[in-house]
C-alpha cells in the first residue's frame, strides 16, 4: 500500500515540474508552446440568432474561447475594429460588431520604449495611434468611454476589474449629475 502511495506522490511531484500539459491530436503539448500559436487564430467571431427573440442578433468576441463581456466600446484586433452594439438600438442587433469599413491609418511607434512593469501589468494608457516601441504585436488596443490603452488580451479582465468597468448590459445604478452655480452678490 505504501508504494502505491509513493507512487502517487512522485507522479504528483513530476506533473508539478513539468507545469500543465494539454493533449492534442499532435501529441502533448504545454501549454506555453500553444502561446506561440498566431495570434490572430486565438481570436474568433461569431454572429448568433438570440433564441426566442425573433431576428435578434447578437455578435461575440472571444479569446481563446472564452467570450469578450461588452465592456468596451471599441476594441481592435490586428487590423480589424469590433464596436459595441447595446440592446437599444432599433436595428435587432447587440454585442459586437465588426466595423467592416475600418481601415486602420499607419501606427508608428511613438513615445517612450515599453518598460517592464507596464510589460508584467499587461497594459498602458494610450491612444490607438500612439503605440509604444517594444508593445508585443499580440497586444489589442481598447477604448471604453475616456479610457484607451493597449493591453495584453490575457490581462483583459484583470485591466476591466482595475478599472471597475461592467458588462455595458448589466444593470448599473444611474450617474447623478450636480450643477452648481453661483454669481457675485454686490450690497
């Protein structure tokens, strides 16, 4: 019995070092090397009818099968744009939209070189025309009312969960708005 036991334990131990394996149709492969895969294959598209819904539509984004919540207004992949369509337009769609007319300007690198800790936090703030030397090209640019940065799409959630940004679907409690005024009392 304590062989079995020690048995278990060292297969444990070799899984441990050797980190996660994931099996395809090739053999294994770890997962690291499925990162070294296109970019753009990671990425995928799709137009869905919403059941019960008449001729409802409704566009998703994912990465790496995992879908993109609506929580940018803009997000550009390569050389593509998607932009959100929410529930109250009149048209029958929402989620996102491939923005088909898009034809992204000549983005040259501007500003200071990508430091480290932008690198390891997985994104910075900045316009879609102004993308910093030594941005990985797997990184996608997203806009989200005042808010732009590039970011790594596996920070995507970590940046939205920063930045306290939901779902532009979920409910959320409305802005309120004060107006002050005040004027010169002359006696």
């Amino acid at each position: 019995m304590k062989q079995i036991t020690l048995g278990a334990v060292q297969a444990l131990l070799v899984l441990a070092v050797l980190g996660p394996v994931t099996l395809t149709a090739a053999g294994c492969t770890t997962v690291r090397s499925r990162d070294e895969l296109d970019p753009e294959a990671r990425w995928t598209y799709t137009i869905r009818e919403l059941p019960g819904r008449g001729e409802q539509l409704r566009g998703e984004l994912s990465f790496r099968g995992r879908r993109v919540p609506l929580y940018f207004s803009e997000i550009v992949v390569g050389g593509r744009r998607y932009t959100a369509a929410l529930r109250t337009t009149g048209d029958g769609f929402q989620g996102y939209r491939e923005d088909d007319a898009f034809s992204p300007a000549e983005i040259a690198a501007v500003g200071a070189e990508l430091g480290q800790a932008e690198q390891t936090r997985g994104w910075y703030l900045s316009e879609l025309t102004e993308r910093r030397p030594g941005t990985p090209e797997d990184w996608i640019w997203v806009r989200r009312e005042n808010l732009a940065a590039y970011l790594n799409p596996r920070r995507l959630h970590a940046f939205a969960s920063h930045y306290q940004l939901a779902d532009m679907h979920e409910a959320r409690e409305p802005r309120v708005q004060f107006m002050f005024s005040y004027g010169i009392h002359s006696r």
